[in-house]
C-alpha cells in the first residue's frame, strides 16, 4: 500500500488502495496488451508484482557462482541484485522511442514467473533487425523453456512486426544458447572480444534470416494485442501476419 495512504482508514481510501492500477494506462501505453502465446508459457510487459517476482527469483541465482554466462550483474549482492532487475525494467520503459526501444517480456508458465525474455532494435522501421537476450530462474532451467520463449519472441518479431532478421550474442563456453540458436535456425555471424569478470574473453555472434524463420515457423505461437498504437511504438508500419 503507498505509504500516504498507510493507516489513514475509511472505505474510500481501500477501495482506491485495492483498485488502483501501477501502469499507464493501457489506451496511453498499449504495449501492454501485447500477449505472446505458446502451449507452454506467455510473454507480455511485466505488472509491479510480476516485476517484484522477476527480481526475487533472480536473486535465488540465474547460473552456478563459479561460471558468469551473462554480462555481470548477477555477482552482485542482495538487494542491489534485486534492485538492479527492477532498474533496469522501469529504465526500459521510461527510455522507450520508437527509434530505440527494448520490449522486455516477462515469462509466465502456469501463472508462475519463471524468467524474461527481451527483444531490442534501433531504427527498426529503416533496418527491420531485431536483438534477443534472455534469462531463465535456475529452478527452471533445462526443461525446454529457453527455446520456447525465444521461438515466442521471433515470432513476434517476424511475423508481428515483419523483421527481416534476429541477432543474439552469447560467450563462447555458454552451450545452452548455442544449443538453443542452433536449433531455431540461427547461423555463425562473426565474434567479439569484451571483458568477462574483468578478463578479455570472446562472444560470439549469430543471425537468424527472415526466409531460414519461415522454413521452421510454428503455427500454434499466437499473437494479441498488436494494432496500430502497438506498431507504431515499435516503428513498424507494416500490418502484422500473425
């Protein structure tokens, strides 16, 4: 409950308290009505309370301490952790431009917050590329999740928003994403040298085309929410073949 309305009483103030919706309001920011549907999960724009459960689970841990597979935020302690997941959430949507956006999807089997899955361009209406990145709770690693999420987030970037290509970027030693770009059709796009843990290591990068995503396309990934508001965000100006 917002603090100012903290032991102030009375029926009004409760209902308000209960009522009160923490987002923009949907007409305003109708990115939140975008709904990517799989058999097995869905990914939207997280609520307040979906965002505090990414937070917390990504304090019980995202991969063995020993190994760093992401970029280094989580060697950081609680709660800075913690607060660093929900920083980053509230900036994305707070630094939102249609020439610059990054679609930050939280992942829900069951009703249940199991990771995020996020999709990020510039000058998408000109380039038509788009960047996946993602993270799974360690609880629920190895259960098929990862490459559902991201088959769930390229489909709304190729037949949502009519992408001509995806990238991803992962260390070389990280085989669970390899495995995961390898099987979606991705292919070997060159590599980089950036610090890992303060130490010069090698990404590696890779590109799924538009046309290799047609020949494995799925049918059963549905798309909701996505008109002419959402698109214009997004800066495509192509109808959806959802």
């Amino acid at each position: 409950m917002p603090r100012a309305l903290r032991g102030r009483g009375g029926s009004e103030d409760s209902a308000w308290a209960i009522s009160r919706d923490w987002h923009i309001a949907h007409p305003y920011w109708p990115l939140y009505d975008v709904v990517v549907r799989t058999p097995r999960l869905e990914a939207r724009l997280p609520s307040e309370d979906q965002l505090v459960d990414l937070a917390r689970l990504a304090g019980e841990g995202v991969h063995d301490p020993s190994w760093m597979p992401m970029g280094g935020w989580t060697d950081q302690p609680s709660p800075q952790l913690e607060r660093g997941v929900l920083h980053w959430h509230w900036g994305q949507r707070a630094n939102w431009r249609r020439e610059a956006w990054s679609f930050d999807t939280v992942i829900l089997v069951d009703g249940e917050v199991v990771g995020t899955q996020g999709m990020a361009a510039r000058d998408f209406g000109k380039l038509r590329s788009v960047e996946t990145g993602s993270w799974l709770g360690r609880r629920f690693q190895g259960q098929g999740i990862g490459k559902e999420m991201r088959a769930a987030v390229l489909h709304l970037a190729f037949a949502g928003l009519d992408a001509l290509e995806a990238t991803s970027v992962f260390w070389h030693d990280n085989e669970p994403s390899k495995r995961v770009s390898r099987s979606l059709g991705y292919e070997p796009n060159g590599d980089r040298w950036t610090l890992r843990r303060g130490e010069r290591d090698r990404e590696e990068l890779v590109r799924l085309r538009r046309d290799v995503w047609e020949t494995r396309r799925r049918d059963d990934i549905t798309i909701e929410g996505l008109d002419d508001d959402c698109l214009a965000l997004f800066g495509a100006v192509a109808t959806p073949s959802a």
